[in-house]
C-alpha cells in the first residue's frame, strides 16, 4: 500500500511539472539551463520515476515561477 500511495504521488507531482512547465511554453532544457540539473533528471522527475530532494523540488518551482505547494496538489 505504501509503495502504490508513494508511486501515485510521485507520477502527480510529475505531471504537476509537466503540465506547468508547458502551460508555460518551458521545455526540460530551459527547466535544466535555469536550475543546473541534468534533463534525465528532469524527464524522470515528470514521469514519475524518481523523487525529487525537497531542494530539488524548490529549485524546480522557482524555475517554474509557482510556489513549491502548487507542484503537489
């Protein structure tokens, strides 16, 4: 159950960032060029395959100009 909660969270907060960043007209290199962090970083981040540090999470969101919080809802 933790496992299938933790994945649904991760794939929400992927998509979240995703949605955003093109809603934005923002592609992964531009959220790579603004953060430093590498775009396969970011691609697994989006679909859900890895979990970001909170740091990471907040770099991301600035770069997205939103508030950490509107990434996980």
């Amino acid at each position: 159950m933790c496992i299938t909660f933790m994945s649904t969270i991760s794939k929400k907060l992927g998509d979240n960032i995703a949605r955003i960043r093109e809603a934005k007209g923002m592609s992964q290199g531009d959220i790579c060029r603004i953060t430093g962090m590498d775009r396969g970083y970011i691609s697994r981040v989006e679909n859900g395959s890895k979990n970001p540090t909170i740091s990471n999470l907040e770099k991301i969101a600035k770069a997205l100009d939103v508030n950490p919080d509107e990434l996980l809802k």
